[in-house]
C-alpha cells in the first residue's frame, strides 16, 4: 500500500509541476519526484493489530548543481545561455525547503514576478484527499489479495 502512495505522489508530481512548464534557466532532473520514502515507524511497521508507516520528503535523494541551476538558484557566474534577469541573488542550495517553493509558491521574488514560481500547486493537499479510508481500504485490499489472502472489509 504504500509503494502506492508513493507512486500516486509521483504520478500527482509528474502532472501538477513537471508538465506546468519547461524549464528555461536550469535542466530538471526529475530528482525531486523521487525524493519521497516510507518506512515503518516501529521494527516491523505493525503495532497490536495496526500498521504505522511514515511517508516524508528527503531532500537529500536530490543532487545540488548550481551551475545547472538545479535544486537551488543559479550560479550567475557558471550559467550560460540562460535569462537571469528576473532572478534576484543566489539563495543557493533550496533542497531543504524544495517542496514548500513548488507546493505553497513561497519564492518571494527570488526568481521573478512568474506565475510558474509564485502560484501553489500542493500536490500533497491532493495525495492527502485521494488517501481517504475508502481508497486506502482499497489498497490495502489488493495488498492482501496480491499475497493470495481472501479478505472481506467491514462496510463492502
């Protein structure tokens, strides 16, 4: 089940930020779609008869390249070819906070007036109401259908 939030994430990443735009001033790397984990928060993930996993952001499943302008703000001195009028000084490395400039907008005016960097795209506002008890029942489900168990949930 949780491979299949993981992979929801990626796919809502894939379609709210990734195809809003291409960009012009760095190359994307597709790092932070992947920059996402679970793990259990206890030894084996099953507490009594309940199952705890924890899904988080990990800045550092991303590489930093200010010269390529990725996952921070560009090197002024290292790129080339490239508009940066409307980028104000180096923030530099922005892995950290990655999620809250793409999620909530929070660029101030770092990288210009655009509507690309200004508006908020929360894809994990979306995760979080696609993961309701219904669908997470139907994960957990096909989970179990998978290893072979016949499984009947309270309420279908």
């Amino acid at each position: 089940m949780m491979q299949q939030i993981y992979d929801y994430n990626e796919k809502l990443i894939n379609e709210e930020i990734y195809a809003d735009y291409t960009p012009t001033v760095y190359q994307r790397t597709g790092q932070f779609a992947k920059a996402w984990k679970y793990e259990p928060t206890t030894k084996y993930g099953i507490s009594g008869n309940s199952v705890d996993y924890q899904f988080t952001y990990d800045s550092s499943a991303m590489t930093y390249n200010s010269a390529l302008g990725q996952h921070g703000t560009p090197d002024r001195n290292l790129v080339t070819g490239a508009d940066l009028s409307a980028a104000k000084e180096a923030w530099g490395d922005v892995r950290d906070y990655l999620a809250d400039i793409l999620y909530y907008g929070n660029t101030g005016d770092l990288f210009g007036d655009s509507s690309v960097w200004r508006h908020d795209d929360n894809v994990w506002e979306m995760l979080v109401k696609v993961c309701d008890r219904r669908q997470i029942f139907v994960w957990l489900k096909d989970g179990f259908t998978r290893q072979g168990l016949e499984v009947t949930m309270p309420g279908w």
